[in-house]
C-alpha cells in the first residue's frame, strides 16, 4: 500500500514537472554538447546563437552560480548588478566604442538617444567605484557580478560556448598600487581553482593574450575538450601552458639552403601545386598556395 502511493506520488510530481527529451539530433546545431543540452530538454534554441534555458538546465546554471558566489564571498566580493542597457558615452569616453566595431548591439530610445546591449562592463565597474573611492583609505575591494552580456558575433557556433547571449561572472578590484593589484589577484587566482575543482573540471591555466579589454597580463582558466575554438600548447615535461594566439615559436632548425634571386618561371600547364613541385624539383613544404579574394 505505501509503496503504491509512494509510485503514485512520484507518477504525480513527474506529471507536474516540466521535464522532456528528444530523440532527433537538431538539424541547425553542429555541436555534440549543443544537441545533448537541447535533446536533455536543459535548453531551447531560439535563433542562432540564443538559446532559452529550460527549468532543468536552470537549476544546473543555479547551482553552479551558487558555487561561484561562495567561492566569490569567501575571496572577499561583494556582488553587484549591472544593467544590460547603456548608454554609449562612457564607451566612448573610454575608445572601446569604436574598438568592439560591429561585434556590438547598437540601439536608439523613442528620443534617438544611442545605447548598447552590454558587452562588458569595466567602465560601469568603475563608475560604480567613484561612488566609494575617494581616498587611500577607502581601498582595496573587489566587486563582482554575474549576469548577461551580448555580442553580435559573426559566426555563433558550438553550442553554448560561442552565442550572442551569455551568462558571465565577471570581477574588478580596486587598489592602491600594483603590489596590493596583485594581492587582490592573486585572490582571484585561488577562487577560480576552488570554483573549477568543485564543478569538476579538467581545466588548465594559460597565458592568452589581452585582446580588447586590455592589461598587463591574461590567464585563462580552460576546459580541456575536443569541443571547443581554443588551440591550448602544453608541456608534458614542465609547466608551461599557453594559448596558441600567444606561444612564442622557436626554431631550432638550421638551414644551410644557399639564397637565390628572384626570378619569374613559367610553369606551363601545371595546375596544381604538386606539378610545379615537380617541375621545379621543389620539396612542396617550400611552397605557399596565395589565393585572390
């Protein structure tokens, strides 16, 4: 009898619940983990990169949130929120309007007033900080937020790791010199190891480089998958690890080929790459294909 009730029950709450699956693989989605995320019933594709979270992957996205925020709090942040409406003249103020180019949404209130959909929110984090800020004293802190942030980008692809819509903790500290900078930082730095053991990640720390938000220097916590857009160097020997946009390359070749003029050569109906070769008894590692867009 208790069991049947307790069958009953469960029958009851599942009924309730909004939780489906799918079967069929999404025509439009490249990705592996976009079609799990999708056919799971945790998200719902809506347009190209936008994707609406569905009751299951919103208490996924919950409860790696609360995550965050702990470690956050423990680290010493205090949380803000930012609006994802702003108006253009700090950006401008600041000569990041014209750097993001058309990677950013632009749009005009009923007075034709300009304003963007949040891509970023340095300046706003600082504007904020004017309000405290007004002596040595009142420093150093760290602020922090997590909340949407878009980007037109030009191609939005694999699933949700590139979409115009996402999801982003971001945290700005406030400090006298660069020596408590770095103090703060280095907060920071144990926070992000905390938050990727207990989410469970096999991730990795590299250099990268700056790009358009600027600064000294840039370590990416990364997800080691096959999915992914990032080209990771690692050591199996030492520490090193760094993104490919910024790996230094080192040749320890020597080349003792004796330097020739340059001289035009008719190649005659040779059409591809390996006839010249031939023609020119050339190793075809010596060549390079130009293409005229």
């Amino acid at each position: 009898r208790k069991n049947k009730n307790r069958k009953d029950e469960i029958k009851m709450k599942l009924s309730e619940n909004f939780f489906y699956t799918l079967r069929e693989d999404l025509k439009d989605e490249e990705s592996v983990s976009g079609n799990l995320l999708v056919k799971s019933g945790m998200f719902k594709k809506v347009g190209n990169g936008i994707y609406m979270k569905m009751p299951l992957g919103k208490k996924v996205a919950q409860n790696v949130e609360k995550i965050i925020r702990e470690e956050m709090n423990n680290a010493g942040a205090k949380e803000v929120t930012m609006p994802m409406l702003l108006p253009v003249d700090l950006f401008e103020k600041s000569g990041r309007y014209a750097a993001f180019g058309p990677s950013i949404f632009k749009l005009n209130d009923r007075y034709d007033r300009p304003y963007v959909l949040g891509p970023t929110h340095e300046e706003f984090f600082a504007l904020a900080a004017s309000m405290k800020s007004h002596s040595y004293k009142d420093l150093p802190y760290t602020l922090y937020q997590i909340g949407n942030k878009y980007r037109d980008e030009v191609r939005p692809r694999l699933g949700l790791i590139r979409t115009r819509e996402f999801t982003m903790k971001d945290a700005y500290s406030f400090d006298t010199n660069l020596e408590n900078l770095d103090k703060s930082y280095q907060k920071q730095f144990a926070a992000y190891h905390k938050i990727c053991q207990r989410v469970g990640l096999n991730y990795v720390v590299v250099r990268a480089d700056t790009g358009v938000m600027g600064g000294l220097l840039s370590e990416e916590f990364q997800a080691v998958t096959d999915v992914g857009e990032d080209i990771l160097v690692l050591c199996d020997h030492c520490d090193y690890a760094s993104n490919i946009e910024i790996t230094p390359y080192v040749c320890n070749e020597v080349d003792n080929e004796e330097e020739k003029t340059i001289e035009l050569v008719e190649t005659g109906n040779c059409h591809t790459i390996e006839e010249v070769c031939e023609l020119l008894k050339l190793d075809i590692k010596k060549t390079v294909k130009a293409l005229l867009m």
